[in-house]
C-alpha cells in the first residue's frame, strides 16, 4: 500500500484551493448570511479532495469568521456581505508563515499582558496548574533533558489563568510554530534552560502574590535573552 506523506506548503497549497472554491460557491450561488453550504462530503467530492481538508479549510474560515458550523446541521454562511467576505477570502489567500522573529514578538506581547492578567484573575487551581508545569520543567532541566515542551506547558498556564480566552487562543494557536523553530535553532541552552528555572520562578511567584507590575516586569525580564537572540539568527 502507498503512503502518501503530505508536506506542509501542499496542506497549505490544498487548503487555499478549497477555500478558493468555496468562496466561488458563495458567489455562483449568491449565498447569503445564513445560507446552508453543502455538506463535508459533498465538497470533497467536488473538490477532488479528502473530507479532512475540507475541515480543515472550513475550520480556518470560521476562526476568521466567515462561516459558522452548527452541531447536527452543517456549515452556514457567516453574517457579513458579500464583498467584504470576498475581500477578506483574499487577504486570507496572501497570508503568509510568520517568521520566528514574528512568532517572538507576538508572543512577548501576549505573554506581558497575560502575566499581568493572572496575576489579578489566577484562582487556586490555576496555581496548581502553573506550579506542576514549573515542577516539570525544573526536573527536566536538572535531568539534562530537552525541556521546550515543558517550558510551554508553564506559559500556556499562564494564558489560561489570564482569564482571558482570546489571549488564550492565541497563544495556543502559535505555541506549535514556537516549539517547531525553538528545535530549529537551538535556542535553549543548558545555561539558559537553568536561569529560566530561577525566572519562571520569580514569575510565579509575582503572580502567586497578585502583583501585576511585578509579574509584567519578571516575564519581561525572563524574555530579554530570548529577544536578543532572535535578533542575532
């Protein structure tokens, strides 16, 4: 049996043809806000591709809130016209990757603001969660192992305790990009994997003791190394 192995620009490239198709469907059919689209299977036998990138297709234009999907009765168009719908379609269609550089300023800026957040909105639990992340990371990094994932898992904890489920999103959305280019670069060495001990430390307890100013101003200072970096690549 073949395998087929799908590389990243040519789910991109597919995704882009669906989402180009649907918008032509829009348009032949003039859809409506509220018009029902066809189902999942009737796309991908249009489109000549599998039902899992139609989702996928489908997925991405709903987070950008073009289409809404309904539990039990499909997929409908969002309430927007039509020409805006066609020209966000397009600047969606030119979007591009971000670049590391961009993927650590964006996420320095959600990370200040989301450090600040919970240190005004973090419950009990949420320290729990913050504090268990903290303790992986720290034995992983006294062990000599690879720690990224772990180091993630405590700033994810962060967003979450936020309170605020848009920061969230995003920093769940970025984080896999982030992950991917931390290994491509070799960003974390065994050094700064030790000084990010005593940092998510200072971090967590600023915002254990409910001090936004303190909590900003320690993730701050725990992204000046990185930042730098980025900026020698």
């Amino acid at each position: 049996m073949k395998i087929e192995v799908i590389t990243k620009t040519e789910n991109i490239n597919v995704q882009n043809h669906i989402i180009e198709g649907i918008k032509d469907l829009i348009n032949a059919k003039n859809l409506e806000p509220g018009d029902k689209l066809p189902s999942e299977r009737m796309l991908s036998e249009k489109f000549e591709v599998s039902r899992g990138n139609v989702r996928e297709a489908i997925q991405k234009l709903e987070f950008y809130g073009l289409l809404k999907s309904m539990p039990q009765s499909g997929t409908f168009v969002a309430n927007i016209g039509v020409i805006a719908m066609n020209g966000m379609i397009a600047d969606i269609l030119r979007l591009e990757d971000p670049d590391f550089k961009s993927l650590v300023e964006t996420r320095i800026l959600l990370e200040l603001k989301t450090a600040r957040l919970a240190a005004l909105r973090r419950t009990d639990e949420d320290l729990v969660k913050m504090k268990a992340a903290l303790d992986a990371y720290t034995e992983k990094v006294n062990n000599d192992e690879d720690a990224v994932q772990e180091d993630l898992l405590f700033h994810l904890a962060i967003a979450k305790a936020s309170g605020n489920s848009t920061m969230n999103t995003f920093m769940l959305i970025i984080t896999p990009e982030i992950i991917t280019n931390f290994e491509k670069y070799h960003v974390c060495d065994n050094n700064l994997s030790k000084q990010g001990i005593r940092e998510h430390q200072e971090v967590f307890d600023a915002i254990k003791m409910k001090d936004p100013k303190l909590a900003k101003q320690k993730m701050k200072e725990h992204f000046s190394v990185l930042y730098q970096y980025c900026y020698n690549i």
